[in-house]
C-alpha cells in the first residue's frame, strides 16, 4: 500500500481484527478514485494476514461514506463511455472484493451512510449501527441509477422494500434499516466502538478456515438450483473435513467426551 493510501485509509490491527478507516472526514468519505483504490490494498493486506480473524471497515469523522465525491460526479457528464465504464467497473470490483476475501467484514455505521457509501456498508458480511446512523439510495435525487446496489438489496430485503428505497431516494434510521433486513444490530452512540471490538473479537473463537469456506459457500450460492447448492455444499464440507482447525477441533472435542 504506497504512503498515499495509507493517509486516505487509516490501517491498524488490534487484537487480530483489521480496522480500516476511511479517512476523507473533510469530504464526508466520500467515494473517489483514489479512495476505492485504498480499501482495496486495504482489504487484501488483511486477507492475506494470517493473524487477522476480522475486518473493521469504518468512517473517520462523523458520518461513514455520503456517497460519491463531487469532483468525481463532475467528471461523469463529460467522460466518454469507456471512462464511465472503467470508473463504475472500478467500484463493482471493491463491492466482490468485499464477498471474496476470506475474512468476515464488519461496516461499522455511524452518521450518514448515502448511495454508494450505503451500498460500500450494506455489501459487508455484517453491518452494525449506530443509533445516529442514516442510510439511503439518494441517486435518483440527481437523476443517477443505484444500479450495482441493486444486485446487493435483492439479496437483503423484500423486492417491495427494495423498490421503495431504489426509487425514492428516502433517509431511514437505523432501526428501520434493522427491520427492513439491512442491518445485523444497532448499538448506542456512546458505547459504539467498544460494542463494535467485541463483536468483531468474536471471530477469535471460532475457526478460520471454517469461516473463510462458509463465506466462500454462502456467497457462491446465490444463483444455484437447490440441487447444486447442495452438492457445492458436499464440495466444501469435505474440504473443510481435510483443514488442521477440523482436525484439532475434532480431537478436542473427542477429549472432552
């Protein structure tokens, strides 16, 4: 990661969970080239980390991420379509790498998290809120498509409550959020960040080569008849039969019986 993304996402391990911070408090987080980039050498630097159990992925400042930076919305009504293709396909590319990593990711929300800052959130393995927390689709609002964000609410909530969010451009608070599917729990302001370490430590007392195969087959799902779930399912249960933390867990749990 060059000195330059380290400044524009803040990186620290603590008690084997990776925190990454994205650093633009000035601009809200907002999303930019430069930005999208640095969660990405973010993201791979923990994955290929063998002591990192977890990802923390947060905002510095007061809100998560509002969304695209405006110096990058200036530049889409002049670029020419391969440029606007290569900027979108960038940002998709961040979305799957959130799904591909071994390693669970955790959004930590406080304050605003608006079109693709809601997407960046909401694509994590589990997101956790806070009670100021604000989450939105707002694009349609400028006459912008949410459109990879869709891929990602079709696989979280009802296609009615998907709808009404794609297309409204509405705010809604984080217990509604919760209701609606989009968040994993909401957690009181003043005691977020310690509520946010505890349950990312969590991740510490279970396996992770398990884990990182449950993610791998949860996602790989998606599009499968029941039938090739099932056998993609058979496919990991006996790679994860040959790892070490089975074969340990195994004998543990056969002493203790």
């Amino acid at each position: 990661m060059s000195s330059e993304n380290e400044q524009i996402v803040l990186y620290e391990v603590r008690d084997a969970v990776a925190h990454l911070t994205l650093n633009r408090p000035e601009k809200r987080n907002a999303l930019n080239e430069a930005l999208i980039a640095a969660v990405k050498d973010a993201l791979r630097r923990a994955d290929e980390d063998q002591k990192v159990r977890a990802v923390v992925l947060a905002g510095a400042g007061p809100d998560f991420c509002a969304g695209a930076d405006l110096s990058a919305l200036q530049k889409v009504s002049a670029a020419s379509v391969n440029e606007n293709l290569e900027d979108a396909r960038s940002l998709m590319e961040l979305f799957t790498l959130i799904r591909q990593v071994r390693l669970p990711v955790l959004a930590a929300v406080r304050g605003r998290a608006l079109a693709g800052g809601c997407g960046l959130a909401i694509v994590c393995d589990i997101v956790l809120a806070a009670r100021s927390a604000r989450f939105g689709f707002t694009e349609v609002k400028i006459g912008f498509v949410p459109a990879m964000v869709m891929a990602i609410l079709r696989r979280n909530v009802s296609e009615k409550r998907a709808f009404e969010l794609i297309t409204l451009g509405t705010e809604i608070g984080p217990e509604e959020a919760a209701a609606f599917g989009l968040v994993n729990r909401v957690l009181d302001d003043e005691a977020f960040e310690d509520k946010i370490e505890v349950c990312a430590r969590k991740f510490q007392n279970v396996s992770r080569s398990a884990v990182s195969l449950s993610k791998r087959l949860f996602y790989q799902i998606d599009a499968m008849s029941f039938e090739d779930a099932l056998a993609s399912g058979a496919d990991i249960n006996v790679i994860a039969r040959m790892t070490e933390d089975c074969r340990k867990g195994i004998e543990r749990f056969l002493k203790k019986s």
